[in-house]
C-alpha cells in the first residue's frame, strides 16, 4: 500500500510539473497582455490630458488679439506635435503587443490550428507597420494639415 501511494504521489507530480509549467506560460502571456493594456491606457490617458491643452490653446488663439496669435500659434503647433508623436507610440506599443502575444501563441502546439488566423494577424500587424511608418513620414504635412483645420488659416 506504501509503493502504490508512493508511486501514485510521483506519478501524481509528474503529470503537474507540465501543467504548472503551462499555467505559468498563460500566466505569463496574461500579465504581458494587461502591461500592454495599461501602457496603451497610460497612453490614452496622456493622450486625453494633451488633447485638453490642445483645445484651452485654441481657444485662446481664436479669442486673442492679433499680436498674440503668433506665439498662440507655434503653441498649437507643437501641441499637434506632441499628439502625433504619443499616437504614434501607442499605435507601436500596441504593434508590439500583440506580436509578442502572436509569437508565444505561434510557439504553443494547442495553437497549431489556428496558423492561417495567427498568419492573417501578422499580415493585419503588417499593414499596421507600414501606415505607421508612412504616417512619420507625413509628420509635418500631417500635422500642418491639422493646424490649419483648428486654426482655419
């Protein structure tokens, strides 16, 4: 009765090494996910202050005298600066996100049927890549474009 015990007791520990093993793997890829979420909402709640102060800015400019607006204006400016570059970091941090997730996913045999969903993701991330880089490569025309729909001048 003591071997039996004993054997079952190993065996019983064998079979759970894997599975904590895998626990742990979702555990991981979880938190990796929620420290994406919480950057991108560190993000958007970055976002959402600047986009306040965008919008104090032009309502300044559009009740200022004609000596001010200048200044006023290269405030605005650099305010639409701003917003561009944190979108754009959050629109990476995102990026990167989900191709770490893909990558621990691609890795995992349970996953082995979803190639063709997990290969379509990556072509979406892809696509998702290449806006980014054509958009900072727009930076200014953007940007100009979006001061003068504020600004109306």
């Amino acid at each position: 009765m003591k071997n039996s015990r004993f054997i079952f007791t190993i065996a019983l520990f064998f079979i759970q090494i894997p599975l904590f093993a895998q626990l742990q793997q979702t555990r991981s890829i979880a938190q990796r996910s929620m420290d994406s979420r919480s950057l991108a909402s560190s993000y958007e709640a970055e976002i959402s202050q600047k986009e306040k102060l965008l919008a104090q800015q032009v309502y300044r400019y559009n009740h200022s005298s004609t000596a001010d607006k200048a200044q006023l204006k290269k405030q605005v400016e650099q305010s639409l600066f701003t917003l561009f570059d944190l979108d754009i970091q959050k629109k990476e941090a995102n990026v990167r996100a989900i191709e770490e997730q893909l990558s621990q996913l691609r890795n995992r045999e349970e996953y082995a049927h979803k190639a063709e969903d997990i290969r379509r993701v990556e072509q979406n991330l892809s696509e998702i890549r290449k806006d980014i880089a054509t958009r900072k490569q727009n930076r200014n025309k953007i940007v100009q474009k979006r001061l003068i729909e504020l600004l109306g001048k």
